[in-house]
C-alpha cells in the first residue's frame, strides 16, 4: 500500500484564513495565517484562501500534485453533501457559494467541506483531547457556543448537515433574547456575548463599581469581567459562575442525549477558568444520569487553533483511505 499522501486544511473565518499542510498523522509541514478581509467580497475571500493553501504548501515544499487535496473549515451554516457555503453571518454576501467547486477549479485538486465546529471535533478525535474514542461531542465556548457530534468514530451532521447547533439548546423558557431569534439558549445564557450583556447591565445598575472603573468608556467584556473578578469583585464573580452554572444545564442534556466517551470543551472562554468551568462541570457530572457520567472524560481541548484546519485535513486523508 502506498504511503498516505500530505493533505491541506483551512480554517476559514470571518477575520482570518488559516491554512496548514499536514501528513496523515496530523504532522504539520507548513501553514499560512492572514486576515480574510471579508468585507472586499467573496471572490476576492476565495482569491486570498487560494493563495494562503498556496503559502502553506510553498512553506511545507509540496505541490499540488503531491497532495491529496484540501479540506475546508468554515462557519455554518453549510451543506457539506454538496460543498456549499449556505449563509454564514460573518461572511457577509455568500449565500449559496459553491466554495469546494470554486476552490476546485481554480487549484486542480479535491476540496471538501465541512462545519468549523465539526471539524474542530474530527481534528480533536483524531489528533487531540479525543484519541481512543468512538463516540464524543465537542463543545466551543467564545462569543457564541457552538459544537460537533461524533458518532462511531463520524461527524454527525443531522439530514442535511445543520447538527451540532449545541449553543442553540432552550434551557430558561422566556430568557433572554438570542441572536438566532429564540429566547434562553445556552449560548444566550453562558457564552462570551451573554457575560458581556449582564456586565453592561451591572454597570448601567451601578452594581459594580470596579467593573464600571476598569470599562470605562468602552463595554465591558468576558475577559474584562475576569480581571475584575480576580481583584475581588463579587459582582463580577457571580456573573461568570452564573453563566457556567447555565453551561453546565446545557451539558446535562448533552451528556443524557449522547452517552458520550469524551466531553471536550474548547474555545477563548477556557481562559475564565474555573470560576465558569468549575460550576459547569460539577451541574454536568451532578445532573446526567450515573451511567452516563461513568462513562465520559470531560477535558478540554488540545488543539487550540489548529483544530479545525487538522480536522478538515483529516477528512481529506479519511477519504482517500476508503
């Protein structure tokens, strides 16, 4: 059997693209980061992903003909069957891009597609937190709460590739208003936008004193509320242990529904620590059922920035395996 050739990830973002060469092991050979600069249009987005897989492949000196082709990760939602980029929020004027053909076309080689959350799961399976395991779910905790479901060693995409919508879980009938139109979703409740909302609130409130010192004139934010935090506000503490508190409530369901191996949470608000985490994961292992939380790791990720464009190489390399 011939050696597995090197394949291409990309993590495609609303501020950056970053593309890496790796081997089947997940070696990294070569990579290329730069700014997406979205708002110049599709075309020229495609033209500057173009050159990045460029860059990367020049850095890890592969050519085209030499790999076995480029795997895409990119913000939902997307139908990864037909390799289109339905509407991303962040993407501003793609709706319906074909972006595995374009890509295609203008490199010569096989592209595929897949949702970044989803891949960053696939890459954690393969190449991180999740190695060993059949069956995990990955959740990513930043501004907004995302996630990937792995099912018998698969990404689980739902009929047409929408699952994995974890942050978009209802948890508090009549909570706060969320950006995708319900009311008390998780990602309403615990992620980086939902402390940020309640931080405003406490200083609008004149409830915290040093929150509103260190803001300033600027809103405060997730990491801001953690400095004030760690100098002893008990306003800002509440906050964050509030909104792991309802992460944890979301991750009940997660754990009960799945019967997962390997819980991995990832993403920016990890840096919060165990103020958000510790009440999260004590409501998860108290909430799901005995069997359930006998059977899960819950850790975090290892890949950090890279797992995406990882886990998009490692659906190219799973392909040409078959």
């Amino acid at each position: 059997m011939s050696e597995p050739r090197p394949v291409v990830g990309v993590d495609l973002g609303g501020t950056k693209i970053f593309s890496l060469v790796a081997t089947a092991e997940g070696q990294v050979l070569g990579e290329d980061r730069r700014p997406t600069q979205a708002e110049e249009g599709r075309d020229a987005v495609i033209g500057r992903l173009v050159d990045s897989v460029r860059r990367a492949m020049g850095e890890a000196n592969v050519t085209t003909g030499e790999i076995a082709g480029v795997g895409i990760s990119t913000p939902g939602p997307c139908d990864p069957e037909r390799g289109v980029v339905t509407g991303p929020p962040n993407l501003p004027g793609w709706r319906d891009v074909p972006l595995t053909q374009l890509v295609s076309d203008a490199m010569g080689v096989p592209v595929l597609l897949e949702n970044d959350a989803a891949a960053a799961a696939y890459g954690e399976l393969h190449f991180g937190a999740g190695q060993g395991c059949r069956h995990l779910v990955y959740v990513t905790l930043g501004t907004g709460i995302g996630g990937g479901i792995i099912i018998d060693g698969r990404i689980y995409g739902g009929a047409s590739g929408a699952a994995g919508e974890i942050g978009h879980l209802v948890i508090v009938e009549d909570g706060p208003p969320c950006g995708c139109g319900n009311r008390g979703c998780v990602e309403a409740l615990a992620s980086g936008l939902a402390i940020a909302r309640e931080a405003a609130a406490a200083v609008r409130g004149g409830r915290s004193p040093m929150l509103a010192e260190l803001a300033g004139d600027a809103p405060p934010t997730a990491e801001l509320v953690l400095q004030a935090a760690t100098r002893g506000d008990s306003v800002s503490r509440e906050i964050i242990e509030r909104a792991g508190h309802y992460l944890g409530l979301g991750l009940v369901g997660l754990l009960n529904c799945f019967n997962p191996e390997a819980l991995i949470l990832g993403g920016g608000l990890l840096g919060l620590g165990d103020l958000y985490l510790g009440p999260a994961v004590r409501i998860a292992r108290e909430g799901a059922f005995d069997q359930v939380v006998a059977d899960v790791r819950i850790t975090e990720a290892k890949l950090g920035g890279r797992a995406g464009a990882l886990g998009a190489a490692a659906l190219i390399s799973a392909r040409e395996q078959r």
